[in-house]
C-alpha cells in the first residue's frame, strides 16, 4: 500500500501562503505530476511530502500512514532533487549504499543490491568513479539509483530533467518512466515543462500561485483546459472574450456570432480557448465551415515547418494563428480564418 | 608578444609587489648565514654558527616549545568549538544570528594590544573575584590564544558550509540518515579541506601572536615571540635571523604538507 493522499495541506511562510488548502489522492502505482511556473507551490508541496518542509495545517498519509510529523529519514521515500545532490566525496557505488547502510543491512546484500541497482540503470561499470567525474545524464541515474535502491515507498522527483540538454532529457524520461512502471512505484514528478508533464504522467496537477487548477489524465488538461490559467499554461494561445447566448452560440464585441461545442446553454462572459494551430487561414472563404471570419494579417514569424501569424478580425479581436511555411501571407494581406465547433474550449473569464 | 603600455606597467606592478614580499624573507634567510659579528652588508663570510647560538639559548628553545603547545592547543580547541557555532551559524537560523557572527569574528578586528591588555585586566579581576589565578598561569595562555585562533576557524568553516549544497543533508535523510549522522558522514568529510585550512590558520595565528603573550605569559616562561623581541632589545647579530629563519621554515613546512591532503586554495 503507496498511495499518497494529502488532506488540506497548507504551507504559509508568515502572511504568504505558499500553498494553499491542497487535497488530493495518488493512487498506486501512479505517476502523478505537479506542473505550475515557478512560484506556484509544486515544489514547495513535493518537499512537504518528502518531510523538508513543515506543513502549516492539514495532513499527509501514506498508504494510510500519517507521515505529516515524521522526520524525512522515518519516511523511507526515495528522493530524486534537481541537482542530484550526490555526495560528492563518496564514489557512485558509495553513494547508492548510503541508504542501504542506514538500514544496517549486512555487507554482501548491500554490495549486491548496490550492483543490481547500478546495473538497473546502466553504470555499472562506473561503480567506483567520483561524482563530479561524471556527466550530467549519468549523475542523474546515479540518483535515480541511489534513491530507489532503499526500495522506497514512493518516488518523489523534483525537476529531475531540467539540468539535462533536449537529447537527454529525452532519453531519461523515458528511462524514468520505464523504470516507475516495471516497480509500479507511486511517484510524483514535478515540471514547469508541459511536453515533459504530458508525456511521462498518468494524471496532471495543474497549480498556479499555490492553488491546484485542475486535476486530470495529460489528454484532459490539454484538450480540456478547467481555467483561463490552464488554457494559456497548456499553449492555447488565444483567450477570446466572448458572450454566451444560451443556444450554443458565442458573441464577439462586434456581434460575430459563431457555434461553441460545449457552450450548450450556458450564459453570460466566457473566455474561448482556442490553439492557434486549430485555426485555418486562407485566401477565400470556406464554404461550409460554421465559424468563419474575415481577417488582415498582421505580421508573422517564420518558425521553420510552419508560420505564426497574428491576424486582426474586422472587431479587432487578434488571433494567433499557425499556417504552412509554404506561400505565406504577407503582412497586409487579406484573409479568411475559421476552425470547427469542436476545435476551441470554453473556460470561465478570469476575475478581474 | 607585444603588450601594450598598461599591459606592461601592471606586469610591472604584479612583479614589484610580488618581489617586495619575497625579498625580506629572502634576506633574512641569507642574512642568517653571515659570519659577520653585528647584522650588516656586504658578508664577510658564512657560517651556521648562528643556529647553534640559537639553540644554545634556553630562551628561544623554550620559547619555540611553549609556542607550538600554544598554538596546537589553539588550533585544535578552536575546531572543537568552531566547526559547531559555524554549523549552527550557517544552517540554522535563530535571533541575534549576525551579532553572534560578529561576537565570535571580533578579537580579528580588535588590535592584538588592546586585546591583550583587555585579557590581562579581565583575568586580575577574575582573580580578585575568586582568587582563580590566570593572569600568567598556562590555561589563561591558552584561553587567550583560542581567541586568537577561533576567528580563523568560524570565518573558513562557515564560508565553507554555506557553500555546501543543502540538498545533500536533505538526501541523506530522505535516505535514512538522522541529524547526527548527516553531520558525521556527509558534512565534515565535504567540507574536509575547510577543517585543514583552519587548523593550519590557526595554528599560525596563535604561533606568530606577540601582543597577547605580552600580557600573558607568567614569569618565567616566554614564547617564541616574545624571546625574539626581548633577544631584539640588547643585540643586533644574526642569532635573530636563524630563529626567523626556523620559523618561516616551520610555517612553509606546514603548508606544504596541509596542500598535499587538502587543496587550500579550495578551503576558500
């Protein structure tokens, strides 16, 4: 039994509350990861659950054990920080014992567990090398094994990728996830990387300014955004002010009036949600498409297999628009864009 | 390779400042072996006659004896009492943090004299308090060389732990290690070079402190210092080159041994 349940968890350093009233359940065997900008607690929450960090008010169980109060050494959770953190006067094999040796296991299982867990993430011939002797990736595993070697309950990695160049970062996310999954191991990650959030997780725990936004598979918080923050975190780059007006319909400023999946028969403000690659752009009219517009673009980036463009629409509202590399528009021109119902997403007008 | 004019004045500079703290030494030492009878140039010949003078006087062998218990005394007592005040000041945070740093940084900035006078008052007055005697008694040397030392001791070992990674304590007890056990195995062998580096400060801050000892020593003994400055004050031969000589000899021996188990550079 691993999972992690944390019941109105706060953290407040004097007035500030780095996190607020925070509940939520990690089953087990779940890879869970909390994904914010900096500042928005996720780290501040996994260092709680690690025990580095005292909780002002609420609790945390580990499979059914309150942890809350106990000392990070009692709490036997395998910890991977952003630096490594290896120690670095002992050797890789010296490193990955440590924990071992807390434990008063006896020499021949630790010399043993030590190889198995070095083989495990393919160091083993680097068993008797110094720390700083070895390169960014390869410290990385060493932490990897060193903080699953004590065979912990739950897998607690802090920013584990961010000192890793895109190759690599690559490679071990795959690694770690491999690796989570052969020991079904309870593991919280934490990013402010959405690619990485959304390809290693079972869930997202979207958090801004200490409040968890949403909670969902990778798919839910991407194609469904729950707020205004999520939407802009998760790369809609346009938030469109809209009227609803009950009948599925959203209103711009102008009155241009197009159909919402979803919108039903809500009312009042809303914010459309819409990818910026979800919007087509063209030369004439499209015939049968609902939600069509006239539009003069702006100015474009070239991003190499494709273009940005802002565009403005006759209202002025201006899109963020992706188009093909080939025969761009140049700035000026005329044009037509449209996307489908399905494509944009409502979320609710953040509060002013 | 052609330099430039600033180029060339600040190579210049870079070898005048160099050659003015080399060459005092450089000339002592070669005073040292002059046959010559007072301290003069150009030397009429050589001779190591003024060692075994040296040795010869029960002031300067006592004197070097009392100095190295003092200041191995000194050193390891102001890392017995340093390492914790510098962990506790650079880890933990607690009121009046900064007057505490600056207690314990103080007898560095305070002129050795005045220090010494101040010691000597203190330690009379203690006496009269409770007929303790310091003033010229062994321990009340030795309390007042672990003064002399401990600045040294606190300024390395805290600059040095504040330059330690607090996420390898955190991955220590994550792993299963208690507080103890993180300052035993994980603290003290990092910041390893530290330790060295102030124990070899203030082993020479104490050996080569004259004020304090001024006030200190009781009748009948002296130290290094004070035997040379006593020595200084009837006669002018080379007797006071040679023990110079021994001393930087001394001094340089052991920072060459400390830079061979620990990097001092890195100790900073």
């Amino acid at each position: 039994m691993s999972e992690i349940v944390l019941s109105d968890v706060c953290k407040h350093y004097g007035e500030i509350a780095a996190v607020q009233s925070t509940s939520l359940t990690i089953g087990e065997g779940e890879l869970v990861t909390f994904l914010g900008p900096s500042g928005c607690g996720k780290t501040t929450t996994l260092r709680m659950i690690g025990g580095f960090v005292d909780v002002t008010s609420g609790r945390i169980l580990v499979g059914g054990r309150d942890v809350t109060r106990l000392p990070p050494a009692r709490r036997n959770m395998g910890f991977v920080f952003q630096n490594y953190a290896l120690f670095p006067h002992m050797t890789v094999a010296g490193n990955v014992a440590f924990g071992l040796e807390m434990r008063k296991i006896g020499k021949a299982d630790i010399a043993r567990r030590v190889t198995e867990a070095l083989a495990r993430v393919r160091l083993g011939h680097l068993a008797d090398r110094l720390p700083k002797q070895l390169s960014g990736g390869q410290q990385q595993r060493v932490a990897l094994a060193r903080a699953l070697v004590i065979e912990p309950t739950v897998l607690l990695l802090d920013e584990p990728l961010s000192n890793l160049d895109a190759k690599l970062r690559h490679e071990m996310k795959t690694e770690i996830r491999q690796l989570q999954k052969s020991l079904a191991l309870t593991t919280i990650f934490v990013t402010h990387d959405q690619d990485e959030a959304l390809s290693v997780s079972d869930r997202l725990v979207v958090m801004s300014a200490g409040r968890v936004e949403q909670i969902g598979t990778p798919r839910e918080v991407f194609e469904r955004p729950a707020s205004a923050f999520v939407a802009d975190f998760m790369g809609f780059s346009n938030l469109v002010p809209v009227r609803l007006d009950g009948q599925g319909r959203g209103h711009l400023r102008s009155g241009m009036a197009f159909a919402i999946d979803g919108a039903r028969s809500a009312t009042g403000e809303g914010l459309l949600a819409l990818r910026a690659e979800h919007i087509a752009l063209s030369r004439a009219p499209m015939a049968g498409s609902s939600n069509s517009a006239a539009a003069t673009v702006e100015s474009l980036t070239y991003r190499g297999s494709f273009v940005d463009y802002t565009v403005r629409l006759d209202d002025e509202t201006r899109l963020q628009v992706r188009g093909e590399a080939q025969a761009p528009f140049a700035p000026g021109a005329r044009a037509f864009v449209a996307w489908a119902p399905q494509a944009g997403t409502l979320v609710e007008a953040r509060p002013a | 390779m052609n330099a430039t004019a600033p180029v060339l004045l600040y190579r210049i500079a870079a070898v005048a400042v160099l050659g003015f703290i080399v060459l005092p030494l450089a000339v002592i030492v070669w005073v040292s072996f002059f046959s010559n009878r007072i301290l003069s140039f150009p030397p009429e010949g050589y001779t190591l006659d003024w060692y075994a003078r040296a040795w010869s006087r029960a002031e300067f062998r006592e004197g070097l004896l009392l100095s190295l218990q003092t200041a191995l005394f000194a050193s390891l007592a102001s890392l017995a009492i340093g390492v914790p005040a510098s962990y506790a000041l650079a880890r933990c945070k607690f009121p009046g943090r900064d007057v505490v740093t600056n207690i314990l940084l103080a007898p560095m900035v305070v002129p050795g004299i005045v220090g010494g006078a101040a010691m000597y008052i203190f330690y009379i007055d203690v006496e009269i308090a409770t007929e303790v005697q310091l003033a010229g008694s062994l321990p009340g040397l030795y309390a007042a060389h672990l003064l002399v030392a401990l600045p040294w001791t606190i300024r390395l070992v805290t600059a040095s732990l504040i330059g330690v990674d607090r996420s390898i304590s955190e991955a220590a007890a994550s792993l299963g290690a208690g507080p103890v056990t993180v300052f035993f195995r994980i603290i003290l062998p990092v910041i390893k070079p530290a330790l060295i580096a102030s124990a070899l400060f203030a082993f020479v801050a104490s050996f080569i402190d004259l004020e304090k000892s001024l006030f200190l020593v009781g009748p009948g003994r002296t130290t290094l210092q004070i035997a040379i400055v006593s020595y200084l004050e009837w006669n002018l031969d080379s007797t006071i080159a040679a023990v110079a000589t021994v001393q930087i000899a001394i001094i340089a021996a052991l920072l060459l041994i400390t830079n061979r188990y620990a990097q001092l550079n890195r100790a900073f």
